[in-house]
C-alpha cells in the first residue's frame, strides 16, 4: 500500500530514540465475554533549539536534555513559521479490539483504510496519519487441551493461544473473530501557555 503524502514518512522520522527516551506511554485493557479491548498511547515533547532554514535542520532537546537533528523534507511546506523555543508534540495511538462472533462463520475480509492531512499553508508545521485494519477470521479449529484456536483470513491462518480460560471457553469452531486495529500518529507544534 502507497501513502498519498510522503510528509507521514517525514514526520514518522521523529520516532528517533532520542525524542522517545522521555515519551510517556498509556496502555488500557478493557475484557468483557466475548471481546477485549487493548489501548496505547506514545506521547512525546522537544524543544525546538535551533532551525536553519537553508539546509532545513531543525534541532531539539527533549525533557531529558538529550538532542535530535532532523532534516524537515521539502513537503514540510510550513517549515519558516517553526521558531525556536516552539514545543513539538508527537501523539501515537494504537488501539485493537477484538470481538467473538457467534456461529457467523463463511465470508472472511479485510478492509483497510488509510486518512492523512497536513498543516495549511501559512499554519505552524503539523500532520497526521491513521489506518485502520478490520478483519474478519473463521475459527476453524479448537484445540482444548492447549487452550488454541485455529483461525483463517483472508491471506493466512494462524494458531492463536488463548491465556484466559472464561474467554477461551465461549469460543467454537463455526465462530468468527472481528478483529479491529486502528493506529494513528500526529506531529504538530504544542499550543504555548499563557
């Protein structure tokens, strides 16, 4: 699969280990029969030390003073309202649910769909990127005595291990699982306190 904006590989760049070292990570879990539900958020912060706008380096100093050069590609079209002092935020979400479906078996499929945008011209630089994934998987074995199931996609089958039991007792050959993962990043400049 292509991207239409190439600026997401840009700003997939400040995923670099010395902005992430001082990233707070945020992971939920939610259980209900039949359906689990996990969430993890990455957010991260760097001041923005120095900017040289003809070769395009940006420097930043994280939270724990470590430093990041970044070359902002020619797509960054909103590069000379970035200013020094400016706080960049990075969010990343990743989020995946799961749910049994009883008895519906037959038709697998994936869907995919794919959203970006971007700062309008004449804005302070930020962009944005999500994919979500819905696929829909037969169960095609159960396996009691390991605690597995067997399901097929479109394009694969994998063996799964179930670890808890009151999940793992609702599931039956013929079942489906819905499985959703939804992942997204945006990079923008933090709104300034008053």
């Amino acid at each position: 699969m292509k991207l239409k904006h190439a600026w997401i590989a840009g700003a997939l760049t400040l995923c670099a280990p010395p902005l992430l070292y001082a990233a707070e990570v945020t992971t939920h879990v939610a259980v209900a029969p039949g359906q689990a539900s996990l969430a993890e958020e990455l957010t991260a912060r760097a001041t923005v030390t120095a900017i040289d706008l003809t070769t395009r380096k940006v420097s930043l100093k994280n939270a724990e003073g470590q430093t990041l050069d970044l070359i902002a590609g020619e797509e960054v079209t909103n590069l000379p309202q970035l200013k020094v002092g400016d706080v960049v935020a990075l969010r990343y979400l990743q989020l995946l649910d799961l749910t049994l479906l009883k008895g519906t078996a037959g038709v697998r499929k994936r869907v995919v769909e794919v959203e970006g945008g971007k700062a309008a011209a004449g804005e302070k630089p930020a962009a944005g990127a999500g994919m979500q994934v819905t696929i829909y998987a037969d169960v095609i074995d159960v396996d009691k005595a390991h605690q597995t199931i067997r399901v097929k996609g479109v394009d694969h089958t994998l063996t799964l291990k179930v670890q808890d039991p009151a999940q793992f007792a609702l599931i039956a050959k013929g079942d489906q699982i819905k499985a959703v993962q939804t992942t997204a990043i945006a990079i923008g400049i933090a709104p300034q306190s008053p």
